[in-house]
C-alpha cells in the first residue's frame, strides 16, 4: 500500500478535540498540557497568531510614521520660501533623531561588508528578540513524561512562530506589496527583512525539527516512523531546500551568479513550500497560512501581469546603442497621446529583452529610467556587466562601431522613486557615482523645470563622478539643458576619478561663479569630497535641506555618516538647518 501524504478525509482544519485524557497523568500534569502557552490544541492560536500581531503592528507603526512624514513635509511645503533657518523645534528635533537612525551606517572594513542602515538593524534586531523570546521564554521545553504528549513544547511553539513569519517573509519579497502601500518603503529596500525573516524562519524550523529526532532516537522508533510514516519525509523534503535557500542566499554566493541563483530559488522555493504543506497536513489552522501566502504572491503577481500587459502589451519596440565605452542606452518609444508607460523622475523598472532568446528573455532586470516623463522615450543607461548586460553589448557590437539594435522589451514598472516633492525644499544636493547619475539626472531635469516655474527650491547642485570624459558625455547635454533652465540656481560639478589632473571648465566650488559657458558645471580631477559637500549642504543657511544619492555602497556609506552627523546637529537643538531629507538609491539590493 502507498503512502498517504495527506490524512483522510482532506479537511480546511484538524479538530481541537483533545478526546480522553491518558490516565498515566498525574492531576498536576494533566493541568500543565492544558495551560495557555503549552497546551497543543490552542498552540496556533498562541504562537501562530502572536507572530502575525507583531508583524502587522510593526507594520502599522511604520506605516503611521510615513503618514507623520507626509503630513510634515506638505505642512513644511507651504512655508514661505527664502529667509534664514529657524531653530529646530520638538518636533523637527524629534524628526532628526529618527533620521539619524535612517541614516547611520556600518561597514566592516576587512571584508568589504556595508551593513543595512542602523534603522533597519534596529527593526531586524527587535524582530529576533521577539522571535527568540516567544520561541524560548516560555517553559518547559520538553515533557517529564512521554504520556504528556509527542510533540515537545519548545517544538510545537517554534513550529507555528515559523508558520506565522512565512506570509511576511514571502510578501516583503515582492515587487507590489501592500507593505510598500502603507509604508512608502520600495520593495527593493525591504528584501534585508524578507532575508532576515528568512533566517528566523529557518532557526524556527530546525528548533521544530531536533526535539522530534532527539525523541524518536532515543525511544528506538526512528527506523519504524522514517519507514513507515509520512511526517519525517515531509520534514525532510522541506528542511532541505529551505537550507539551500539559506545557504546560498548569501552575497558572497547570490551576487556573482545573480542570474543563476534567481532561477534556481524560485524552484527551491516552490519544492519548500509545496513539502511544508504536506508536513503541515491541516493541523489546527497551519494550513491558512498558506492560503494567506498564496493570496499574497497570486494577487501581487496578477497585478504585475495585468499591468505589464496594459502598459507594454506583448513588448515594445526599443533601440539599444553604445552610449559609452562600459555603458548601453536602451531607448523605448513612448507616445505622448495615449502613452500608457508612465513614470515620475527617479523611478526604476524591470525589462525583459524578447530579442536575445534563450534564457535572456525569461528573465527581468532593474533599470533606472534616466529620461523625465515629458520626454517622447523612455531612456535606459545601464553599465556593461556580465549577464544581460554583457549580452546586449555583445549583440549590439555585431552592429559595428555607432550601429544601433533593434527588439522589443517588456517592461514592468515603474517602481520606487522619491516620493516626497523637491521642489518643496530650500536646496537640494543631487549626488551620483557613475552611472548613479541615471536616478539623479532625471531629478535634475525636473527641479529645473519647476525652479522655472517658480517653485521653491532655490539652489539645486549636481554632482557626478565618473572614471572619464566619456563616462559623462552621454549625459551632458541633458545636464546643460537643465542648467539653462534655471542658471542662476543650479550648479553642476564634474569629478573625472580617472583623471591625473584637473580639466578645464568652472571653479569647482559648485558655486555660481562660471562663466555662462560652462553653464555653472565644474570638472575636477578625483573623488568628491562627499562629507564636505553634505556638510556645506547643510551650512548653506537654507532652512530644508535635501539631499539624493545613489552610487556604489563605499559612495552611499560616505553620504549617510555625513547626513546621519548633520541630525544630530539638529537634534542638540542648535543645528546649521532645520530639515535634512535624505534618499539613497543603491546599484545592488
């Protein structure tokens, strides 16, 4: 006779009815396996649904800070402009010290490793003490007797707590998600928490899974249930590629296969999810846990399908030329009248490239788009690596030299962006490391449209840095035109960290000295001081103060220690400005 994999008859749940009492029970035991937090008929209801009232009360928290963050700065908006800044108040004091937390960074410098920002450290950390202390606070963790129950108690808690994080750890993966509606936080930026809920699940998983082994071993069942029953090849079947998925989930293994490594955890990830269900077996409620899990990824993955069709249809048709030695401009058509791709200044989105066929075109990648919403193309500048990338580079090479190719994308998106208004800041600093300038240039491009019209803003500086000229020709004459729009307001600056000494052009000091020409840019030789510049941002005497980067993590960690300074210059009550908005934008997740 085969195995049966799931109890019959099949039902939604598993019955609460404890039935008779096992006489071997001592009066005080019999009490014990029936208190609240160790009785098993009520375990989903006690570790289950606690784990899924703190997620969703941190969420709520967050979401509650961004509605604060919202209203704060609509209510600064309306200020009028111009006039020097006013000491912090409470509330604008209480605002730097949260963002002093958003801001601060740590690295470790003997591997290279730049850890998430001190805010999220914070979050991961209190996720895990929560975790670790529902999963051992309680006692005891195993029964006196074996009459008291087959499932330990440390191993019945830490199974519901693993099944009461899954829906979370699957929804802060998605690229829709209703974390990032209530939140305003963008998918990319949520995958430390989808990484470290996943851990969590796992640490869960095998605290679940020792307790049974141990028991099993010790009684000198363990050949008769593996042989037998379908509990411990459902277990194993789930634990194996959940380690997988742990294991080589990590940068060091994820990052130089990234293209690999996606395929291959999808599929992992479905095996895991397919044998967790079968272990689970509609004990109590596990199984509405992977209802709410599925109804998270089917709806968010509709949505993307829905729309991706509604934008692009079956693809768009797209160009792709050299815009640099290392760097491809893919250029997509957009019609003006009745143009249904739409997307606001910084914002990124996923494309898949029909043409190049194979595995290629199963596959999406992020791209910044670096043209504004009024241009007729949506425009994508992304540098040459390996993958896609160095796919599209070889095709486009076949070409000849200034020869463009033609296909078709997919595209879906838009995605992230600032969501804040600028313009509604006294000045802002635009900082970008190589072909970071494809997020901040398009913000460039709007801030000049607005100063025109009569915004706010009052000074906007943009600052690049590339390896050499031809590293910035591709985004100069956007840049000029920019300037042009508002050349008494924004000043640009040019760093070559190629160059062995400093090229002609501007006085460097992102001031607004240059002659007409130079249209208020500097070109210099090195890296940016990036400490100075937030620095001098902030000492501008302007009274809010934004501030946007985006570059490699070395270049990000410079901008957020400086920023994360400038708070606590505010939070001491005697800051040089009473607001410092920071966004960052990084090349990698």
């Amino acid at each position: 006779m085969g195995r049966m994999w799931l109890d019959s008859p099949v039902l939604w749940h598993s019955s609460r009815d404890r039935g008779e009492m096992n006489m071997a029970l001592t009066p005080a035991q019999a009490a014990l396996i029936q208190a609240r937090w160790l009785n098993w008929y009520t375990a989903d209801w006690d570790y289950g649904q606690t784990t899924l009232a703190f997620f969703c009360a941190a969420i709520g928290a967050a979401a509650v800070l961004n509605l604060a963050s919202s209203w704060r700065a609509r209510r600064s908006a309306k200020r009028p402009a111009g006039g020097a800044p006013q000491r912090a108040g409470v509330l604008a004091r209480a605002t730097a010290g949260f963002r002093f937390f958003t801001a601060r960074q740590f690295r470790v410098r003997a591997t290279g490793w730049y850890a998430p920002p001190l805010a999220a450290m914070l979050a991961v950390g209190a996720m895990a003490i929560v975790v670790l202390s529902l999963m051992l606070g309680p006692r005891p963790y195993y029964w006196a007797s074996a009459a008291m129950g087959h499932s330990q108690p440390v191993a019945t808690r830490s199974g519901w707590i693993a099944l009461g994080i899954m829906p979370f750890m699957i929804a802060f993966a998605t690229k829709v998600n209703f974390v990032t509606i209530l939140t305003g936080t963008s998918h990319e930026k949520l995958q430390v928490f989808h990484r470290w809920s996943a851990v969590l699940m796992y640490i869960t998983s095998l605290v679940h899974t020792f307790p049974f082994i141990v028991r099993e071993i010790k009684m000198g069942t363990m050949n008769e249930s593996w042989s037998t029953g379908t509990f411990y090849w459902t277990g194993v079947a789930a634990l194996v590629p959940q380690t997988y998925l742990m294991a080589l989930s990590w940068g060091i293994f994820r990052n130089p296969y990234y293209e690999i490594f996606k395929k291959l955890h999808f599929i992992a990830a479905g095996i895991f999810m397919a044998a967790l269900f079968l272990h689970c077996d509609f004990t109590l409620t596990s199984w509405d846990y992977f209802f709410a899990t599925a109804a998270i990824y089917a709806s968010v993955w509709l949505a993307r399908v829905l729309r991706t069709l509604y934008t692009t249809r079956l693809g768009l048709p797209a160009t792709v030329t050299r815009a640099a030695p290392t760097l491809l401009r893919i250029r997509v058509p957009v019609p003006r009248a009745g143009g249904r791709l739409k997307w606001a200044p910084g914002q990124h989105v996923f494309v898949r490239v029909a043409g190049l066929g194979g595995a290629h075109a199963l596959t999406s990648h992020p791209f910044t788009i670096a043209s504004v919403r009024a241009d007729a193309a949506a425009e994508l500048v992304v540098r040459e690596h390996r993958g896609l990338t160095g796919a599209l580079a070889r095709r486009v090479d076949k070409e000849g030299a200034g020869g463009e190719w033609t296909t078709r994308v997919v595209v879906d998106g838009p995605y992230g962006g600032v969501h804040i208004a600028l313009q509604g800041y006294d000045r802002v600093l635009l900082l970008a490391g190589g072909s970071g300038a494809t997020f901040t240039l398009p913000l460039l491009s709007d801030l000049a449209a607005h100063i025109k019209e009569g915004a706010r803003c009052q000074h906007v500086e943009f600052v690049v840095a590339v390896r050499d000229t031809e590293s910035y020709a591709w985004m100069a004459d956007t840049v000029s035109a920019a300037t042009a729009l508002a050349p008494a307001h924004i000043a640009t600056r040019v760093h070559v960290t190629g160059a062995p000494a400093k090229l002609g052009g501007g006085s460097g000091k992102g001031d607004d000295s240059t002659s007409e020409s130079d249209a208020g840019s500097g070109h210099e030789a090195g890296r940016p001081d990036l400490a100075q510049l937030v620095h001098d941002a902030a000492h501008a005497g302007a009274a809010r103060v934004a501030i946007i980067a985006c570059g490699p993590d070395g270049f990000l960690y410079d901008v957020r220690n400086a920023v994360a300074g400038a708070q606590l210059e505010i939070l001491d009550g005697f800051g040089p400005c009473e607001e410092v908005f920071l966004h960052t934008e990084s090349y990698s997740w």
